[in-house]
C-alpha cells in the first residue's frame, strides 16, 4: 500500500513580516555593534529585505563583516527562507552577536533570491525596484563563506514561514 503526504501551508504576508522580525533585530544589532551603518540605513535595508520576502523573491539575506585589505569575510550571518517549514514561532533574537567594531573593515548584506525572482522579465525587476530605498548591485562574495566555520543558530518562524540563522566565523 502506497500513501502520500502533502503538505500546505498557511502562512500569511504578516507571517513572513513577524518572522523577519527576528532577523532584523539581529541584523541592528550588528550595525550597532560594529558601528558601520547607521540606523536609517538598516530601515532602508529592512524595507527592501521586507518588500522582497512579501512577493516570496528571498531565497536567504546574509551579512558579512568584510576586511577591506582582503577583501574577504572575516565573520557573516546567513538566514535562509524555508516557506515549507513547520516550526510555528520563533526562538530569541539576539544569540551569536559578537560582532567586532574592528579597525579595516565594512558591513555589506546580500540578498539571494528564488527562482519567482529570476522568472521574472527585466520590465517587470525594474517596476518592482522602482520602491525599493537602497541601489542593490551583484556581488562576487561566495555566501557559503567556505574559509569559515559554519554553525546553526536560532531558527525564526512563524506559521510555518521559517528563517534559520547560520553564523560563519
């Protein structure tokens, strides 16, 4: 006997916004922390991080600590989209922040995005960036940050909207 399984999700745009939630506070945090972008920039960020989410273009938001002699992350947070979780809240934001104000160094985050994304055409990125508060370009740094260690962090979540954090060091 064969048996399937299918699994829906009910999840909302205040889901996804509750969720990220978490992440932005972590992400204030860094700012904070390192002392490289002002609060207003993390709202611009935030706004666009958001607006990205909402129309399910977000594959995973990472940040990273970035010498600037090397040009090479020295430290970066990742949190990756899972919109098939099951998890139905959120551990505390917050956990793993020990972000340096370290002398030669910057803050850059990076979006990832899905393929609703990449399916769409280019008249139809630009309407959409036409809202958007900061001038998002292409990046060549790998977001697996393969010269660090990986480990899991807090899992954000709300109605099966998931974020799982990964700190890199």
């Amino acid at each position: 006997m064969y048996g399937t399984n299918t699994k829906t999700n009910t999840y909302t745009v205040l889901d996804v916004r509750k969720t990220f939630e978490s992440c932005e506070t972590d992400i204030r945090t860094i700012a904070r922390r390192t002392n490289k972008w002002t609060m207003e920039y993390v709202d611009k960020v935030f706004h666009d991080v958001l607006k990205f989410a909402e129309k399910y273009y977000l594959y995973s938001v990472s940040i990273t600590l970035i010498d600037t002699n090397t040009s090479l992350p020295v430290k970066a947070a990742k949190f990756i989209v899972n919109d098939l979780g099951d998890a139905t809240d959120s551990e505390r934001a917050g956990k793993n922040n020990d972000w340096p104000n370290t002398d030669n160094t910057s803050l850059s985050i990076i979006l990832s995005h899905t393929q609703k994304w990449h399916n769409l055409t280019a008249e139809e990125k630009a309407n959409f960036q036409k809202d958007l508060k900061v001038n998002w370009g292409s990046t060549n740094i790998n977001t697996n940050f393969p010269h660090l260690q990986q480990s899991d962090a807090q899992l954000y979540a709300s109605n099966g909207y998931e974020l799982q954090k990964k700190n890199f060091k």
